[in-house]
C-alpha cells in the first residue's frame, strides 16, 4: 500500500435497467450499510424509471468484486 487508508467495501447503485454505479467506498460493511440508509432518507430510491437498489460489495484485492 502507498500510505491510503484501506476501504474494501464499496457502495453500488443499481437502477431498474441494470445499471450500476459506485456510489462511494467505506471502511466496514456498517458504514457502508449506514451509507446506504442516508441515501434512502435523502430521497435517493427513485430514478426517473422507477425504483434503485443499492448494493454493499466487498472490493478484492486486484480489483474485482463480489456480493
């Protein structure tokens, strides 16, 4: 590591279309999961086609991810 600070979890937002966009990165699944309940308080479950869901992965070392 070059000195950041780790954040192996990462919030994902997926729309009715399949979608996807990184919402943000965080520390633990919990602040990603508290992350997830600020969107949902500040309006952000509607896309203008209807209904996002958002998605807690864990970012693997080398890049890829799983659920």
């Amino acid at each position: 590591m070059n000195g950041s600070t780790l954040q192996p979890w990462q919030v994902v937002r997926e729309d009715e279309n399949g979608g996807r966009y990184r919402i943000g990165h965080c520390a633990t699944r919990a602040e990603a999961q508290r992350l997830i309940q600020r969107l949902r308080l500040s309006g952000g479950q509607e896309s203008a086609n209807g209904t996002v869901h958002y998605l807690v992965e864990r970012v693997e070392v080398g890049g890829g991810a799983h659920r």
